[in-house]
C-alpha cells in the first residue's frame, strides 16, 4: 500500500485533483466527507459539539447548522481548536477504517484540508499539495463559492501559509492557471505514484486509462 496525503488551501482546487485521482484508481479517504459524517444527526459527534457551542448551531431539523458554526469558530482560534479536537479524533479512526479495508496493493490518497496544520505530514509516504496563489483563492472563493471578501480572508487566515504548506509537500500541483492546465498535471502525478507503489510493492502497475 501506498499512503498518499493530498493538501492545498481552500479555493486552490484540491477536490478537483482528489476527483480526478479517484479516476484513475486511487482509492480516496475524504476527510471533509468523513467529517460530515461524524457529526450527522444521533452520532455522539454531533452531541459533543452541541455541548461544547449550545444548541444554536443547530437546525431546526436537529442537523448541524454549518454556516453557523463556521462563523463563529473562523472568528475565533480558541472556538476553532475546540471544534477540531471533537471533530479530528473522529476523522482520524473512520479513516484509519477506510485505509484498512482498501488491501495491500493500493494506493491509497488521504484527502486532509488541514494536513500541513496537525502536522500530520509524517503518517505518509509522500505528500501531495496543490499550490494556488492567495489571490487565486481568494478570487475563486468570492466568485466560486459566494463568500464574501472578508469571509472568504477568514477562511484562508485559519490555514497554514502557502510556504508552510510548500515545505512539507513531496510533489507539488500548480493549479493557479485555467482548470485545463490540471488534468495533465494530475495524471503525471498518478504515474509517479504508480512507479512509488510497484517500487514499495516490486510488482507494476496497471497505466493510467486512456482517455
């Protein structure tokens, strides 16, 4: 097995290289998703966050009200390192599920926003970053994504700097042009993955698929 962490800030395009990967036969652990999920309504996720933050950051349908709650951990560090210590934990165990269940001879692409932040960069073979300039994303959120300029600085200001994501990365995607400059970019990724895993394996890989 390959074990693949894929970071970049939000609005640099990361969940498009992560698609794309799956494409190719990657097999993908989502933390986002995964987060999501942890604290669907009944899960003991979603009871440790209402407790720590009160049940205002929930829906009147009993689910998480995540804009809500964005707004107020992004507004403050403490919140926000609160939030993370319930939500990470949770993550870190259904991924570590997910890896197992993928078998020996795959390569397995751990999708982390916050990789370069919790240091987690270690717990890898290699790591992936998809790099954007800060204008870029904020460009891409304000148009893409509907935030506002400020929103959108918040968001960008509660993740690790360009450079401290550039430093821990093995390979690097420059997704800061059209998203037809990408895809070539990311299938010259899959091939050296694949060259990686028959490396650590001794067996080949399968090529990539055509288009």
């Amino acid at each position: 097995m390959l074990k693949v962490g894929l970071t970049g800030g939000i609005g640099a395009g990361k969940s498009e290289v992560s698609r794309l990967l799956a494409g190719y036969g990657a097999v993908v652990v989502d933390a986002d998703r995964i987060a999501r999920e942890v604290v669907e309504p009944g899960t003991p996720g979603l009871a440790a966050v209402v407790e720590a933050f009160g049940e205002s950051v929930l829906t009147d349908g009993g689910a998480l009200d995540r804009p809500k709650l964005g707004a107020i951990v992004f507004a403050d560090p403490g919140k926000l390192q609160t939030l993370n210590a319930i939500v990470h934990p949770l993550v870190g165990a259904r991924s570590a599920e997910l890896e197992a269940a993928a078998g020996p001879d795959a390569i397995v692409v751990h999708d982390v926003p916050l990789l370069t932040e919790n240091g987690l960069a270690p717990l890898y073979d290699l790591v992936v970053v998809v790099d954007a300039a800060p204008g870029t994303q904020l460009a891409r959120l304000t148009a893409l994504r509907g935030m506002t300029e400020e929103e959108a600085r918040a968001r960008m200001a509660a993740q690790a700097t360009r450079e401290q994501r550039l430093a821990v990365a093995t390979l690097v995607i420059d997704n800061d042009g059209p998203l037809e400059a990408l895809e070539p970019q990311v299938r010259a990724v899959w091939d050296q993955l694949r060259q990686r895993a028959a490396a650590h394996t001794g067996t080949a890989r399968p090529a990539a698929p055509a288009e």
